[in-house]
C-alpha cells in the first residue's frame, strides 16, 4: 500500500500494531526506549516486535538520555534512527555525531518563534550532534486550530524538513498535505485491548485517506 506521504508510527508496543502499520504502508515504527518517559518498552521487547516486520525504519525515541546509553541501545535494537523528545540543540556529553539520522521535537510556539528569530531557525535547521540534522517534529496540541495555523506551519516547512503529530482526523490531512505540505506525518499507535486484539479504527481511516490513488 502506497502513501501520498512518508508516515512514522509513534509508541509502537505490540504485535498487532508493529504488523498493522508496517503492512499499511508506514515508513517507520517508533518504539519509546527511554525508561524515564511514559510507555517505554525495553530493547529486548523492540527487537522481538522488529523481528515480525520487514520494509520499515526502526525508530528509538529518548529523552534526556546519557549519549553513551543512547547510542549503545540504538545499536543493541539495530536502529536506524532516533526521536528525540523535546531534544534540546546541545546534547551535554555528547562529543561526537550521533551515527544515525535524528528527529528532533519541539513545541509548536518554539518552532513559530523562528519564523522571526533568525538564530533559532538557524539551530532548527543544523544539527551538529546528527549526521543529516534539520528533521523538526511538530507535535501539534490537542484541540489546535489547524486551519489557522496552515499558514505558519507552512512557512516553517518551507525552512526545514518537518514532520507533524497529534491528534489530527482524515478530515484534517487535506489541509495539512496541501496547506502546510510537512515532510511527514507521526501518527500514535496504541495499546491491544487484550493479546491479539486491537481496534484500528482511528488509523484505518488515515491510512485509508493517504493511499495513492493509481
């Protein structure tokens, strides 16, 4: 299944989640392996749910984690890449790159502060704790006006590479895709209401409204 945009599928902590969005066509599954942000899986349980799946980055997301245990963990779960929750533009104790692409979160009145602080568009868009640097999730708040801010975000996308979460509908990706045209969206997986059972509603219809029409 082909989609109009690259998708990443955030908090990835089952089975019947991993196999889902990967056969719907997400570029990448995120699992939380910081043990100190909220839903953290360990690195064993990752790389058993990565050994169902094939075709998808493997993403890690932290926090304020020490760069040495980051990087040993990332390698541990064969990571291609990392999240960086709410990541600051100076990782303290890191000396070198980090040897893989990262995604780095910030709040969305940081983010439309650089639509007029130069300086921090320019930290937005450099990175030099990553090899590709730049990548800027937006995770858009509950409730958000998105129609009033299409055209702050789309300036913003303009500048940098950016990915966009929260709790957003089908209703709301044409505007999303056309107003602000973001590199990607991050969409939030969830928890099985018992072993094997899951309802997808909610992702089936955005899956569903970003196929590729042939």
């Amino acid at each position: 299944m082909a989609l109009r945009i690259p998708v990443l599928v955030r908090g990835i902590n089952n089975l019947s989640d991993a196999r889902y969005c990967a056969g719907m066509g997400a570029d990448g599954l995120i699992f939380t392996l910081d043990p100190e942000l909220p839903g953290a899986i360990d690195p064993a349980t990752a790389r058993e749910l990565a050994g169902w799946v094939a075709g998808v980055e493997l993403i890690g997301e932290f926090g304020d984690a020490d760069p040495a245990q980051l990087v040993a963990v990332a390698a541990a779960c064969g990571l291609d890449r990392v999240l960086l929750h709410e990541a600051p533009f100076f990782i303290p104790g890191l000396h070198e790159p980090l040897p893989f692409p990262v995604l780095r979160e910030t709040d969305l009145l940081t983010a439309l502060q650089a639509l007029i602080d130069p300086d921090l568009a320019h930290d937005l868009r450099s990175a030099d704790f990553a090899p590709t640097g730049g990548a800027v999730l937006i995770t858009l708040p509950s409730g958000a006006d998105l129609v009033g801010w299409q055209e702050q975000l789309g300036a913003l996308a303009r500048q940098f590479p950016l990915w966009l979460g929260g709790d957003f509908t089908a209703a709301d990706l044409p505007g999303l895709l056309n107003g602000v045209r973001p590199a990607g969206l991050v969409l939030q997986g969830g928890d099985e209401l018992k072993p094997g059972l899951r309802d997808f509603t909610g992702l089936e219809e955005i899956f569903e409204a970003l196929e590729e029409v042939e």
